[in-house]
C-alpha cells in the first residue's frame, strides 16, 4: 500500500474501571451489525475516586515471565481483572500513577496483560486506555487458557449482547458483555445460532450467546450441545465407506444487501468504547456480490487533530480487490491506496466524519471470488 494522507477503517471496546473523569469524552460508539436485545447500561469502568483501596503489586512474588515486561502507567485507577474484558471477575484495584508491568496485549490493542500476584500464574488484565508506554508495539498477542492450560477457542464480541442461561430468547438474562471483549467458547447448539461461554458471574461459569452478535474463527471444532449443555451424540451409521474426494466448485459470493444507505457494518470510534474492527466478507464478479460497504466515523485525541488509523487487508481466492474510499458517497481525492496483503498501513483522516469503504473484486477474466478480511484500528 502507498502512503495514506486524508484518512480510514473486528474488534471493539469499553474502558474497564468505576466513573469516567470528567476529562475524558463519554460517547458511545454505535455498531449496527444487528440489533441486541435491550439490557440495562452497565456501570461505566473507570473512576477517578482519590481515597481507593490500593492492591499492592509485589514483583518477586511472581513467577518469572518469558518475555521482558515493558513499564506502563496509570493515569486513572483501574480494575485489575482475570481476561481481558468487562465480563471477567475483578481480583483487584490499581489506584492512579503506579507503575504495572505489562507482558502482552489482546488482538485489538485494548486490554493489557500485566504480572500481578493475585492473578492466575501470576498475571492479569487491565484496559489499555488508562495505560501510558511507549512500548505498546512491542508487546506479544496473547492467547487465552482454559483451565486445564490448553489454547481456548475464542472470539470477539462486536456489540453489546445479553448472556442468557439458555440458547434462546426465552432464557433468563445472567448479565451483559460490552465490545471489544474476548470470550472462551465451549460449545454450540445444534444449528449453530447460539454459542455456550465461559462466564464468571453465572453460577455454572457458562452462558448462551447469540452468534450474531460475535466474530468467530472457528465454529465446526465446537461440540453441538442440548439446552442443558449436555453434549449432542453424533450420529453415525453403519458400514463405513471411504469417501471420494470432491472436486471443489467455484461459486459467486451470496448476495448480501448493503449498500452505501445500509453498509454492511457502521461503527463510530471512540476512545472510551470502539477502537478497532474487523470486517470478514467475500465479493465476487461478473456474478454474486458484486460490491461491499463498511462505514466508520474515527476520532482524534486531541481537538483540532486529525485522526489516526491504521489498516489492514487479507484475500483468498481466486481475485484481488478494488478499495475506494468515500466520504458521504463522495470519493477522497489522494488518500493513497489499500490492497490486499498490505498490514498496518497508516492512514490521517478527519476526526468526526463519516467514510465510507466500497470493496469490489478487480478487473479480470471470468468468475473472480474475493473473501476478504479488513481490519481497521483507530489510534490514540
């Protein structure tokens, strides 16, 4: 990609502390990727209180980490907490200006993992917006465990969802997630509409997720449950044939609907909630989806700025992509290019209005299948 001058485009995510100082802005963002059922507003995360508890964070009472920690500060008091999300148990409080030492960071940049006593193997979690260092780029992923200390297949929440007791509607409410959260998967119902969670505060430690409402990497590795959580017995049949192996058929991308009134995904970042998205989808042509819309407003941190993003964009198939930039349906001159491959590509645009992406699937011969995976990160 070439250099970015004017400006662009899940993840998402909401501090993790008591009230919000007064300095700080208080938007939330908005992400019309579908419609959540109605829930309360949960307590905001971050407060400036100037008497709190203070947990101690004895550095030798930690084991000893594999990768060097870099020195962050706080600029607020913050909840400490055991992943990196709103929905995990708080085991602490790290009171304004104290020094943490930070040993990771989540997919989307907005939960630090830190070296603390209290927390499993001698580590937990804290929201990046109320941390300063200058090592930021630095830090390593890291990937969450399940309690037996394997990988966790895992996704990201895209928009405030409701945790119920069972797949459905019907359920009881055990409580809310905000975006940009991580969440432990643990199972699935049968057609793969709602997902089984790890969650702290219900008495199980599980919950029931609309799968609308979150990204997922993974589904087929996940065991289909009843509504119980009783794993499903899969069916198998008699004498056993060796099956042939298919020839794959290339296919247009299924038509979706949006268009740049009803984007496929809108998001509105702010520095307290959305920072950072990424969109998966496919195009095609002559045939199928021909065209897609994500649409995003980004902010700058300080008044008179303009705001600072980052961009990245993964293909497959059998095509490239075409990237147009639009701001209220007009194209913007001279903000550079984005093509597939590039990664963390900068981009300067100006804070507080709206653009628009136009993904099509490039020039060429025949049936051209482009899915795509955009990634888009606004910068404090």
């Amino acid at each position: 990609m070439k250099t970015h001058f004017p400006c662009l485009v899940l993840a998402l995510l909401l501090a993790a502390c008591g009230n919000v100082p007064p300095s700080l802005p208080t938007g939330t963002p908005s992400v019309t990727a579908g419609t959540a059922p109605p829930t309360k507003s949960p307590s905001p995360e971050a407060s400036p209180s100037p008497t709190p508890s203070n947990t101690p964070l004895p550095p030798s009472q930690t084991p000893p980490p594999t990768f060097t920690p870099v020195d962050g500060f706080t600029n607020y008091q913050v909840n400490v907490r055991t992943g990196p999300g709103t929905n995990y148990d708080t085991i602490g409080l790290i009171n304004h200006s104290q020094v943490v030492q930070l040993t990771g960071r989540d997919a989307g940049g907005e939960w630090y993992q830190i070296l603390y006593p209290e927390g499993l193997n001698g580590r937990a979690w804290i929201v990046s917006t109320y941390v300063q260092t200058a090592d930021a780029d630095s830090l390593p992923v890291i990937g969450l465990e399940t309690s037996s200390g394997e990988a966790a297949n895992t996704a990201r929440v895209l928009q405030r969802l409701n945790v119920r007791a069972g797949p459905g509607l019907d359920y009881a409410i055990l409580g809310m997630i905000e975006p940009p959260a991580t969440v432990i998967l643990t199972g699935k119902n049968q057609i793969g509409s709602w997902l089984q969670v790890a969650y702290d505060p219900s008495p199980t430690g599980l919950g029931w997720v609309a799968v609308a409402y979150i990204q997922v990497t993974e589904m087929s590795v996940l065991p289909a449950l009843d509504e119980s959580g009783t794993p499903i017995p899969v069916e198998t049949g008699g004498a056993t044939a060796v099956p042939l192996s298919p020839t794959p058929t290339l296919g247009p991308a299924l038509a979706d609907g949006d268009s740049l009134e009803e984007p496929g995904l809108q998001v509105v970042f702010s520095p307290l909630a959305a920072r950072a998205f990424t969109y998966n989808n496919a195009v095609s042509a002559p045939d199928g989806d021909l065209y897609d819309w994500v649409a995003f407003t980004p902010f700058a941190s300080q008044a008179g700025k303009a705001a600072r993003l980052s961009l990245s964009l993964s293909c497959g198939g059998s095509g490239e992509l075409q990237v147009h930039l639009l701001q209220n349906g007009t194209d913007v001159e001279g903000w550079g290019s984005l093509e597939c491959g590039d990664r963390d590509e900068p981009l300067l645009l100006a804070a507080g209005a709206a653009y628009q992406f136009r993904l099509e699937a490039a020039p060429g011969a025949g049936l051209r299948l482009t899915p795509y995976t955009l990634t888009v990160r606004n910068l404090p």
